[in-house]
C-alpha cells in the first residue's frame, strides 16, 4: 500500500484551527439557511435606502434599499462556493500537471515553462484579461481565478512528487508493470495530500479574495449574484454617507478570509515537523 | 559574471515568449469571440465580420501572434479599438500617477519590513516579534480595498489630514502631490509589507543564530554593525528573491488601488478598456506589466552574486 499515514505524535492542533473553523462554521451554516432567515437579497426598496444598522433590519441597508443583512448571507454563498470550487479545480488540474511531469519527462520542460511564463502575469490582470473575453458564469470565474493560481501549486506538487519518485513503492510498482494511470493514482498522488491539503487551504482564501477583488472592480459577478466585494463596488460613492455599506462587508471578507488563512497556517505546521515546536 | 548576465538574459526570452503567447491565447483563442463582445447582440453577419477584420481576427492565429509580437518588439501595441489611439500612447498618459504610487511604494516598503522583520527577529519570541507576526497574517488577509477604505475613513473622514480621493499631479507642487498619495501607498504596501517582513523575519533568525554573530557579539561589535553586516548581508538573498517573486502583487494591487483613490493610472486603464472590451489595450497592459516583472527577476538574480560572495558564476 502505498497510502501516507500522518503520524500524530507531536502536539495538538492549536486552538487557532479550531477558532477559524467554528467561525468557517457558522458562517457555512448562515449561508446554507440564507433562504429561510433573509429576504430576497435583489429587492429593491428606494424609499429606505441606506438606512443604519439596527432598526427594522440588522445591517441596514444599501444605496438601493436592499437588505445588506440578506445581501451579506447570500454573499457568504458566493464567497464560499468560489473558495470550494476554485480550490479543488486547482487542485485537481495542478495534481495532474505534477503527475505529469514526474512521470514524462519530455512534458516536464514544456509544462514548467509555460506555468514560469504564467507566474509573469499578476494574477488580478490574467484573471481580468480571461473574464473579458469569456464573459462572467460561476464556472468562467472559476477558471478565470485557478488558472493564475496554478504555478505555485504545480510547482509545490511536483517537488513533493519528485522525491515520492524514488521511493521502493514506486520502483516496485514501476518494474511490475503498472499501468502510468494506476501508477500516478495509486502510487504517486497519495503522498502529497498533506501539501495538498494546506496549499488548497491558501488557494481557497486566496480565491474568495480575488472574486471579491473582480466583483469590487466590477468584472466579476453582476449586482443580481450578491456578492460581498460587489457590495463594497457598488456603494463605494455613498461611503462618506453611509460607512457601514462598505465596512460590514469588509469585517466579512476578512474575517472569512483570516479564518482558513489560520487553519491553513495551523496545518501547516502540524503536518510538517520541522515546523512544529519552533516559534 | 558578464557571460552569466547574457545567459540569465537570453532565458528570459523564454518566459517572455510563454507570457506573450498566454496573453494572446487567452485573448484569441478561449471560448468567446472579442468581435461578438464588441459588436452586441443585435448586430449582423456582416457588422460582425467587419469588426473580425479590423481587428484582424479573420486571419490564421499563428500570422496574428508574429504580428502581434513582431509589432510588440519595435513598441507598438497596437491601435485602441475604443479611441483608435496608439496603446503605448494611452499607456504612456497614465504613466505618471502609477509610478508616483509605485516607487514610493517600493521605498517604503523595503524599509519598513526590513525594519520590522530585524526588530521581531532580533527578539524572537518577545511581544514584538508576535505584534510583527500578526500584522503579517493580517496584511495577507485583509484585501486591498478594505485597508484603504479603513483608512481613507480614519485619516480623510475623521482626522481630516489627507484628501479623500484623486491624484495630483507633480506639476501642482511636491506637498500637493505627496499628501494625495500618502494613503495610496499605504494601501498599496500593506500587502507588500507583510509578505517582505515575513521572510526578513525568518531569513534574520537563521543569519543571528549563526557563530559569527556570536563572535561579533563576544568582541562588542557595535549592535548596528552586527545587524546590518552579520545580519542582513548574510540574509539578503531570501529576501530580495522574495521582494522580487511578491513584485506581482505590487503589480496587480494598482488595479484596486487606483480604484479606491480614483487615481487615472495604469491601472484605472485596463479597468476601463474591460467595460469598452477594448482588447488590445488590455493586451498591451498585461505585456507591459509581464516584461516588469520578468526585468525585475532578472535584476533580482544578477543581485546574487553582490549579496552573496560565495555565489559566483
């Protein structure tokens, strides 16, 4: 079997893995019962727009006269949804190209030379030049936020490959005639899920960023998907007026985003011991 | 060292080539027809397929991508589809306000993280070192935007000791210039900043816990000597790889920066060419800002040798 045990020896995880999660928690919880605790986050209600927190609906509301507590929920939906699908495309599409390139050496040169000619590019602009031309849908910005994000996973990946290459496992299963899929499946693949685990994290929180950046710009989701940087876009002129249009969804944003940054950084370095114990 | 200069140069062709040709694919190739985009839905074959020749997407892709490129290495970008002006034009407009932000910025941020990663390296563990380390976590969490509206609220709104928003050109006077841009610096650095003092803090604990700092220390060498000559000179080529890697951040930040602060730079520019689906000023922009960054990575690596004598080629 060639399947990596993670040897817990050392110590716990730390308290805060355990703070970002309950907070991903209830934030994950508020998003999946959205429909049932807010109203209709696109209705517009020009008579009491930017109205203060508090009276008549938590968050207030925004130039628009929408529910910015609503808003802020169905936001939560997008970030979250992006965060996953992103994570595992990358994930999914960064393990092959790493397979890949350990096991063809031919397409080792190519692949890593295109990802060096990719991490050239920063990441906002590949990802705006992409959605200008294919238009924004879930999946579109999906693409559009992983491909950017691909060099440094592939790169990760790849390294922790080469070194699985020379292990007996592999040797055996390489004189035994394994078929390169099964071999790359089976064989390869396992060993890195620790790494995986944790640059999917910084993927995720990375991803939830990016989306909010575009929507903020106003090239990601359009006003009708609420989103909570498409939010702060589009009441960025009412911010004077209206501070907390703009600051609710920014503690949002940034609290998700500090929440799987910390689970991220405390996996880290549980998985790998030579982090562990040290500062 | 002068063969080695033209080799790293010669493979930075290379990178550069991938770059060009990922931004032409992406543009031409992907599901999605820029003439289709530009021309709405209600045009006709024949309107469609005229915007397909003026923008030159009727012909074979490989013929494009030469010209293009070919163009490109002479510096010519191409025509505006929006304006019909020249590319490096418009690109050159917007030149000022983005490297007034831009080379404060570097400056600032080279000083303050190394300042701040040597202060929580030099006293790992204490409250220092756990302050620095948190604003570092923080500077990656917290997106761009949401530090410069924090800060637009507590230093224009209630302080009031910054303008809000605009730019400001040098030509009103220095003092003018310099306070529209304080807080777009600022924003623009946050993330830099965190990213730098992370690795100065890690590369300084390892270059101080090192004998020959012991040894200064034991003959009472100055603390400013040990910091700056045992200390930094041995920790430089983590964090000038790193300065030069993060340069992308720099990079795509000046989109969101110039937004906040509506600042009519660079960035501003793609922002605008995307509503106008203006393809090749986009274009241009990411080739632009691709050939920073691989110059950058080519300084970055020659830097080696001078930072680290036992690095010779």
């Amino acid at each position: 079997m060639s399947a990596v045990q993670i040897r817990r020896t050392g110590p716990q995880l730390p308290l805060s893995f355990w703070l970002g999660l309950s907070v991903l928690s209830v934030l994950a919880v508020l998003a999946v019962l959205a429909p049932w605790i807010a109203d209709n986050p696109n209705r517009l209600a020009p008579a009491q727009r930017l109205q203060p927190p508090g009276a008549g609906s938590l968050f207030g509301t925004d130039a628009f006269g929408r529910d910015l507590f609503a808003r802020m929920l169905y936001g939560a939906r997008t970030s979250l949804r992006i965060g996953l699908i992103v994570g595992g495309l990358t994930l999914v599409m960064a393990a092959a190209l790493a397979a890949l390139c350990v096991m063809v050496r031919a397409a080792d040169a190519v692949v890593m030379r295109v990802l060096d000619g990719l991490m050239a590019i920063p990441n906002i602009l590949l990802a705006i030049a992409i959605i200008s031309v294919t238009g924004v849908s879930l999946w579109t910005m999906a693409l559009a936020i992983a491909i950017p994000e691909l060099p440094a996973t592939t790169r990760l990946l790849r390294g922790v490959l080469l070194s699985t290459r020379m292990r007996g496992w592999v040797e055996a299963a390489r004189v035994s005639g394994c078929p390169p899929l099964r071999m790359a499946w089976r064989h390869l693949l396992p060993s890195v899920w620790p790494v995986a685990l944790v640059q999917t994290a910084f993927v995720c929180s990375s991803a939830i960023l990016i989306e909010a950046i575009l929507s903020f710009l106003g090239v990601g989701n359009p006003p009708n998907v609420p989103s909570w940087g498409g939010v702060i876009g589009e009441n960025r002129a009412q911010f004077q007026l209206a501070p907390w249009v703009i600051l609710i969804p920014s503690a949002f944003l940034t609290v998700t985003v500090i929440s799987i940054n910390l689970m991220g950084d405390a996996l880290r370095d549980w998985l790998d011991p030579r982090e562990r114990g040290g500062t | 060292m002068i063969r080695y200069a033209l080799w790293r140069l010669l493979m930075a062709i290379p990178v550069m080539l991938v770059a060009s040709s990922v931004i032409f694919v992406i543009l031409r190739v992907l599901p999605g027809d820029p003439a289709l985009m530009i021309a709405g839905e209600r045009a006709t074959e024949d309107e469609i397929a005229a915007i397909r020749e003026s923008l030159g997407t009727d012909r074979p892709l490989a013929v494009q991508y030469a010209e293009w490129l070919g163009a490109a290495l002479v510096g010519d970008l191409g025509q505006s589809t929006f304006s019909g002006q020249p590319v490096t034009r418009l690109i050159g407009q917007r030149l000022e306000p983005t490297l007034s932000l831009a080379l404060p910025t570097l400056a600032l941020s080279v000083l303050v993280s190394l300042a701040l990663g040597t202060l929580a390296a030099r006293r790992a563990g204490s409250l220092a070192d756990k302050v620095v380390t948190a604003f570092s976590v923080l500077g990656f969490s917290v997106p761009p935007f949401v530090v410069g509206y924090a800060l637009v609220a507590i230093f224009s709104l209630w302080l009031g000791w910054t303008p809000v928003q605009g730019y400001r050109p040098l030509s009103d006077g220095i003092a003018v210039w310099a306070t529209a841009l304080v807080l777009p610096v600022l924003t623009l650095s946050t993330g830099y900043v965190a990213l730098i003092t992370r690795v100065t803090r890690a590369s300084m604990v390892e270059a101080l816990s090192e004998d020959h700092v012991r040894t200064a220390r034991a003959k009472n060498l100055g603390e400013g000597a040990i910091l700056a000559r045992h200390g930094l000179r041995v920790a430089a080529v983590p964090i000038v790889t790193v300065a030069g890697i993060g340069l992308a951040l720099l990079l795509g930040g000046f989109v969101v920066t110039e937004t906040v602060f509506n600042i009519p730079g660079v960035g501003r520019l793609v922002v605008e060419a995307i509503a106008r689906r203006d393809y090749p000023v986009i274009q241009g922009v990411v080739l632009l800002s691709a050939g920073v960054y691989v110059t950058v990575n080519l300084l970055v690596d020659l830097s080696y040798t001078f930072l680290d004598p036992r690095i010779r080629y």
